[in-house]
C-alpha cells in the first residue's frame, strides 16, 4: 500500500508540481515504467525508469534555479 507522507504533500503543494502539464508527463512515464515491468521487460523498465529520473533531475535543479532568482 502506497503511503504519502506529509512532507511529500506538502512539497508537492508548496511547489506546485501540477503546474506546465507535468503531472500528465509524469503518468505517461510511469505507466510506460509499468507497462514494461507488467511484460516483464527488464532492459526496457530500466531505461524507462532512467529517462524519467533523468526529468526528475532536471525540473527538480529548474525548480532551484527558479527559486535562486
């Protein structure tokens, strides 16, 4: 069972995660990461999951960039 913490909330609130069409980027990525775990596809799951870590990394270091200025 899928636990969200407070701080995850809250982060998600305060830096409004929704906004720029994210959040169907984000579900596309992980149903794609599903998609390939369901067909037992490790090689493709791995490089799902990496190229979603990669826009992780990325909007995460726009979010410090933004906050910078």
């Amino acid at each position: 069972m899928l636990i969200i913490t407070p701080d995850i909330i809250h982060s998600f609130n305060k830096l409004d995660i929704c906004k720029g069409g994210n959040t169907f980027k984000t579900l596309k990525e992980h149903n794609c990461i599903l998609d390939h775990i369901v067909n037992q596809s490790p090689q493709e799951a791995s490089e799902a999951m990496r190229a979603h870590l990669q826009d992780v990394l990325e909007y995460s270091a726009s979010l410090r960039q933004s906050q910078m200025t």
